[in-house]
C-alpha cells in the first residue's frame, strides 16, 4: 500500500525527515510512534499526497505522488491531527459536501453519509451543528467523513489527542472495527498505549529517523525486559539509592521522579531492595510496554 | 448494519474518483450554496441591501440638491450615481469575500485543508472560490437592481449589461485579493487596512459620486489606476450610454488584465500554502 525508501522532507534547513524505509501491507494497522517533532506528521503528509517529497522514493497505492496526487487521494481517507469540519454546517452537510469531492452521486453521498452516522453513533445529532458537537463527536465525524469514498488506506494522524479517556475509547473501538473490515490503517501517535491497542506493526521514530521496527510485542521483547518495576523515593533520597539497586536489575533508567528497574522478575527484585533497606514511598510492578522501549531507544520519554 | 455497509464494494458509478476541474471548482461552489442556504439572509442583506441605503441616502436624499449639469451628463444625480454604486458595492463585497474568509480556510476554519485532502487541487479550489464570489456578486447585484428600479433610478434595459460589469469588476478584485489573503499569516491585520487606506478612498475618488475630472490632474492618475474607476466608467457606459467603443475596450481590457494577474498570483500561492 505504501512504499518508501530513503524518504526525506527538508524544510529550508531544517530536516524534518532524514531518510526512511517504510513497507505498509495491505489489511494491516501500521503506526508511526514517536513524540512531537519526530517527523511523523511530515511523513504522514507525504502520503496523503499533499506535501512534495524531498529525496527519496515513494509510491503510495502504486503510484508516485508527485505525478499522480488526485488521483492517490481519491482512494484515500485522511484524518488529519486537528480536526477541519465546516463547523457551520450540520454533521449531515459536512458529510454530504466533502462525499461530493469525491465525484460521488447525491444519491450515493446521502446513503453513506446515514450509513456512516450510524458507525459513527452521530445519528441523533445529524442535523446538529458541528459548532454545537463535544471534541470527541468532532473526531467521529472527522473519522466518519474520511470513510465517504471507501478508502483502500486511511490516514490517521494523532487520532486521539486531546481527547478524554471515555472519548478515546469509544474512538478506538471504531477503528478497531474498521481494522476487521479490511481497511488498511496508518496511525501516528505518541500515545503508546493507542499504537499498542490498534498497531499491529510500527516503526519508533526520533529526529526524523526510524530508531526501531516490529510488533508492539517483539518490540518489547527486543528492546526492554519483561517486567519493570517503578520506585518512588522521597525528595532527596533518589539520588543515594541509584547505585544501591544497580546490580538489581538488568538496566535502571533513572527520570526525575523515579528509577525505573528492567527485570524479568519485578517483584522479587522489590524484594531485595527492601532487604537492603531501601524504603521507597511507593513500588509498583508492572509489565514493560512501548514506553520503555521509547526510552530505552532514545532515552527520553514520549510524551514531555 | 454498519459494518456489512461499510465493507461491501460500492458499486462501479458509486466509485471514488477524480472530476475534471471545471466540475472540482463547481463542487466547491455546491459546497459553498450549503452552507448558504443556512445563512442566506444575513448575507444578503449585508451585500444586497447596503448598497441600496447609500442610493437612498445619495441618490434621492443628496441627490435631491444637485442639478442635473455638465458633470452628471444632463441626467439626474440618481441616475448619474446609481450605476456606480452598483459597481462600488460589488468590489466591497468581493474584496470582503476575499480576506477573512480566505484566510480562515488556510487559517482558523482549515477546511482548504479538508477540500485538497480530496482529489481537489488547490488551483481548483481558487477557481470555486472565484466562482462562487462571482455568483454572489450577481445575486446582490440583481437585488439591488430591481429595487433601484422601484425607485425609479434606471433609464433602460442596459441596467442589466451594468450588473455584469459589477461582477466582473468585483471578481477582478477578488482574485489578487485572494492572491494577499492566500500570503498573509497573521491574523489579519493587513486587511483593515486595505480596507481603509485602498478600499474607502476608491469608492470616495474614483468616480462613484462625481466625476474624476474634478480631481486636480496630478492626482488624478490614482483615479486611473484603481479598478473601480474603470469598472463605474463601464456601468455607466451600460446603463446611460455615451461610452466611446474604443475607450470601453481599454476598461475591459484593465480589468481582465487584473483579474489573469491576480489569478494567476492567488494559484501560485495557493499552491505554495498548501502542498508543502
């Protein structure tokens, strides 16, 4: 579905994608993670068609965006980071105008637009305003409106952001449902959480580079441990106990208001610290997940 | 349900695809009558009625003191000064259609980012645009003209060749208007001072409410250059007559002149805004 090798976006001096290889698989979810400026949006861009590579090789649906664009982005469906309805129009119209665009039959865009109301739990406030409609409803019907033309590839940049956690839940239930429908999905994110839930593939990307690719869960195996265990200390007292726990774990990340201990076994080395004496004001156990291996990649946290 | 409708292939004819540009610009415009269709009384009063409340306040109530002389071709001032306004009030609109809500659609709104997400190019979207303007022009245009007819202030039929040179004055406006609004990045500001400093002194000077001949002639080139002038000389031409072929030609040619420039500028930055 997508192709890229070597690509990179340049804007003016700043390099804002030096150099990737991606492969997107029809039927998949593939998803770009990595925290704000990691290049994401600008390659997501490059796909849509709407942004001119600057190196590289890039074909997305077989075809070269450079030559081809309108035609890549009729079979396209794109949600982009910030939502950009007709805010002046009802749920209904916005769906009904960009159908059009499409070079879609009235008739076809008011049968889709019920259809994806529906799928998108907006039927009731169809003839609402979009002015009048909470952020998470603003999403459904952002995503609702890139499903007019029956896209091969939809894009999701950011789907959830900014969003409360019933929203996004409900949110990614539909694009889980889409996912079993066949629809491919690209998703940017810097939620790991959100690329372990809908990703079946992903690439972890810092600087505009790829810093690792795999499954949510060989990524896991391959970059972190098992389990982790998280201890709090009180002020002050973090420091001193650094080098008592080295030896504990197999690595230990330390962030301004906890060591993080990678280990297969979390509990026991909690065990052994508490035999040395060391007293933390709180400990929890718990498995490794696609922040660890952010962290351990780029030494940074996701989201700062 | 949803789901079952969501993967069966639609059928050949309920295929996405690409149109063709004059029908991408159209579907625009379709976009725009929507959206209308809601709020088509604010609108209409604004740029069809606003013009009228100067015929009143001018034509018949200023008008009313003035004899008919040299200046007004030996015609009353209603009749002198309705024409203009008519073409006056189109450029305000257009070039009001041209600022803010251009630069929402990069902007705040972002829905120029919705429409070339879709096969729609961004040249095309310039052409909706355009279009669309210029069928709100002849909309305000027509209802302005048949109440001016209620008040008397037209002598024949070439009332309606006046309309359409107040839509094409106004759209050759439009088009390096949007050429600025497509390059501006802040909020605005630059607007509010076209508006005072461009737009205001041309409706003043060029030749809506008196002839530019009683400019001193060193000025007067200012009268010459403005597009408004040049548009009132072809109404007038329209609605009373008395205009030399030759010189109707060079009105036309200015503003066809404007309009390929402005258009021309507005898809290359259009373009530059949005395919980044």
């Amino acid at each position: 579905m997508v192709e890229a090798k070597a690509l990179a976006k340049r804007f003016g001096e700043f390099e804002a994608v030096r150099g990737i290889d991606v492969h997107v698989r029809r039927g998949e979810a593939f998803g770009f993670l990595g925290p704000n400026g990691a290049g994401k949006s600008s390659t997501m861009r490059m796909i849509a068609s709407v942004s001119p590579r600057s190196d590289g090789e890039l074909k997305v649906l077989g075809m070269d965006p450079d030559r081809e664009g309108p035609r890549i982005r009729a079979r396209l469906g794109v949600v982009p980071q910030q939502d950009n309805l007709d805010t002046e129009l009802t749920v209904r119209q916005n769906l009904h105008v960009y159908g059009r665009y499409f070079g879609l039959s009235r008739a076809r865009v008011r049968a889709k637009a019920e259809e994806l109301m529906e799928f998108a739990q907006l039927t009731d406030r169809a003839d609402d305003e979009v002015d009048s409609l909470s952020g998470g409803m603003k999403r459904r019907l952002t995503i609702a409106r890139s499903l007019v033309n029956d896209p091969d590839l939809l894009l999701l940049d950011e789907p959830t952001t900014g969003l409360d956690p019933q929203a996004r839940h409900l949110l990614w239930d539909r694009l889980f449902r889409l996912k079993t429908t066949g629809v491919t999905l690209i998703i940017t994110t810097h939620y790991m959480d959100e690329a372990e839930q809908l990703c079946d593939r992903l690439v972890v990307m810092d600087g505009g580079r790829i810093a690792a690719e795999g499954s949510p869960s060989e990524l896991i195996a391959r970059y972190s441990t098992r389990e982790v265990l998280e201890l709090r200390f009180p002020p002050g007292e973090q420091e001193p106990a650094v080098e008592r726990v080295t030896d504990l774990a197999e690595r230990v990340e330390v962030l301004p208001d906890r060591l993080l201990l990678y280990t297969a076994a979390g509990e026991a080395a909690l065990e052994q610290a508490h035999a040395r004496g060391l007293r933390p004001a709180s400990s929890l156990v718990r498995r490794s997940t696609l922040e660890d291996v952010f962290l351990r990649l780029t030494g940074r946290s996701l989201v700062e | 349900m949803s789901e079952r409708a969501l993967t069966a292939r639609p059928r050949a004819r309920d295929h996405a695809r690409v149109v063709g540009s004059w029908r991408a610009a159209w579907l625009r415009v379709e976009g725009h009558w929507t959206w209308y269709r809601r709020y088509w009384t604010s609108n209409l009063y604004s740029s069809g009625l606003q013009p009228l409340l100067f015929l009143v306040a001018m034509g018949i109530g200023f008008g009313s003191q003035v004899e008919p002389g040299a200046a007004t071709g030996g015609l009353s001032y209603l009749h002198y000064v309705a024409p203009a306004l008519l073409v006056a009030g189109s450029v305000q609109n257009a070039i009001g259609e041209s600022t803010y809500p251009v630069l929402s659609g990069f902007k705040w709104q972002k829905d120029y980012l919705a429409v070339t997400s879709t096969p729609v190019t961004p040249g095309q979207l310039l052409g909706g645009q355009l279009i669309w303007v210029g069928l709100r022009l002849a909309l305000a245009g027509t209802v302005y003209a048949l109440i001016a007819w209620a008040f008397g202030a037209w002598l024949g039929p070439g009332v309606a060749l006046a309309v359409l040179v107040a839509v094409a004055t106004g759209v050759a406006c439009a088009a390096p208007m949007m050429a600025v609004a497509a390059t501006t990045y802040d909020e605005g500001t630059r607007f509010a001072a076209i508006f005072r400093f461009l737009v205001m002194p041309m409706v003043l000077f060029a030749g809506t409410f008196f002839p530019i001949t009683q400019i001193p002639p060193g000025a007067r080139w200012l009268a010459w250059i403005s597009p408004l002038w040049h548009g009132n000389e072809l109404a007038r031409g329209a609605a009373l007559g008395g205009l030399e072929p030759l010189a109707a030609l060079g009105h036309v040619a200015y503003l066809a002149a404007l309009f390929a420039a402005g258009g021309l500028a507005a898809r290359h930055y259009f373009y530059k805004r949005l395919v980044v």
